[in-house]
C-alpha cells in the first residue's frame, strides 16, 4: 500500500490568465503612481515585491517596499523649507497620530507653532510641538542648523535665541544623529523617470502575452462548447 500527502491546487487556464494580467496590472499601477510622483517633495518611490507561488496567490502576492534613498534637493528662496539631506523623517502630529515625512514644507501658525502644510504640528527631538517665542517680521530670522537646531533672531536684543531642535527619525523611530539638514531647499523624489519606463516594459508584453492566452482559450473553450450543443 502506498501513502501519498501533500498539497495539490488544480486551476483552468482562464483563470491563471486573469489572476496573471491582474498582478501585471497593480504592478504597473505601482510603476504609474511613482512617475505620477517624480515632482512631489518627499515622495519615495515604492518598489514592488512578489513572493513565491504568484501563479496560484495572484495580486495577493505582491507587497511593496520604499526606497529609501535620498532625493533631488532644490534650493528655495523660503527659509522654512528644510530638507532632509541624508536618511530620516520629520515627525508631524497630526492629531490622529504621528506621521513620518520628508516634507519639509513649513509655516509658522498665528501661535507661533512650527506647522506642515496640512497644520500638523513639527515635533522636536524630544517629541513635542516646536513653537517659537514670537513670529518674525522676517522669516530670514530663522536659522536651521545642519542637525536641526532653530535659532531665532530677537531684533530688540539683536542676538539669537535658541528655540529647539526639529527631531528627524528612521523608519524605525529611532533618533538620526546626523540628519544633514538643508535650509532653504526642498527634497524632491528618489524616482528615476527613465527606471520606470524601462521596468514598466516587460510587465506590459507580460500582461499583452496572458491576455492573448486568455483570447485563445476562451476561443478554444467557445468551439468546444458548440461542438457540445450541436452533438446534443
């Protein structure tokens, strides 16, 4: 007698070719959304990711990551725009949580409150809103270090005081040391445009190939099944 175990999945052809042109179709959604992003400030590029048994799991294979490399940086006549020159996060309260960015687009609210463009509130290192003493007249006042230190010039005293350090984290939340902060600038995407349209190639000729399959099989199966009906 003999004993046979293991894990057996039958699939018709059909449905391989659908489930085959829907991944094709969210990988090339993922390569679209980060063209779409080459000119965002902050944007990182997702890199998608296929696990094994594709063929059988689909769409429900695939899971992106971020590229974490830094982008382009531009200088900027706004001395509240601060980028992130080496790997890290601004950390925003939003009031639903905090969220990581590399947008570092700021504004001083009507408190004083250093605030993102959506009004979140630019925490320090020490994880609370940085709020200067009083609003310049001239936002040329704000000095940003290259590790995140705001100092800010008091024209009565015509010296700099000092009102806290804008905290930058990893993706782990856990402090940069080194940050290299760049005032002035705006970091634009890590996208290369040329990447993109180069790997977006061969998922388009994938998707082209399952669908001629699926066209073929369906016309297959369509005879088979007249044929069936006419010998009936």
């Amino acid at each position: 007698m003999r004993l046979n175990a293991g894990i057996f999945f039958d699939n018709n052809g059909l449905t391989t070719s659908i489930r085959a042109m829907h991944l094709q179709s969210e990988i090339l959604g993922i390569r679209n959304e980060n063209v779409g992003g080459f000119d965002k400030v902050g944007y990182q590029r997702k890199e998608p990711v296929v696990s094994s048994f594709t063929e059988y799991l689909g769409v429900n294979a695939l899971s992106t990551t971020l590229d974490d490399k830094v982008g382009r940086i531009g200088i900027t006549d706004n001395p509240l725009d601060i980028a992130i020159a080496n790997k890290g996060y601004f950390q925003v309260d939003t009031g639903n949580g905090i969220k990581l960015t590399r947008d570092g687009r700021f504004k001083i609210g009507s408190d004083g409150s250093l605030l993102s463009l959506e009004d979140g509130n630019v925490l320090s290192d020490a994880g609370i809103p940085i709020k200067l003493p009083f609003i310049p007249q001239d936002l040329k006042h704000v000095k940003v270090d290259r590790n995140g230190k705001i100092s800010l010039f008091n024209e009565k005293t015509h010296e700099f005081k000092y009102v806290g350090r804008i905290g930058v984290v990893d993706a782990n939340g856990l402090v940069v040391m080194d940050p290299n902060i760049k005032q002035g600038a705006n970091e634009y995407s890590n996208v290369a445009l040329q990447e993109e349209f180069i790997k977006m190639m061969p998922i388009m000729k994938n998707f082209d190939a399952n669908r001629q399959m699926y066209m073929l099989q369906n016309q297959v199966l369509g005879k088979a099944i007249s044929q069936l009906g006419t010998a009936s």
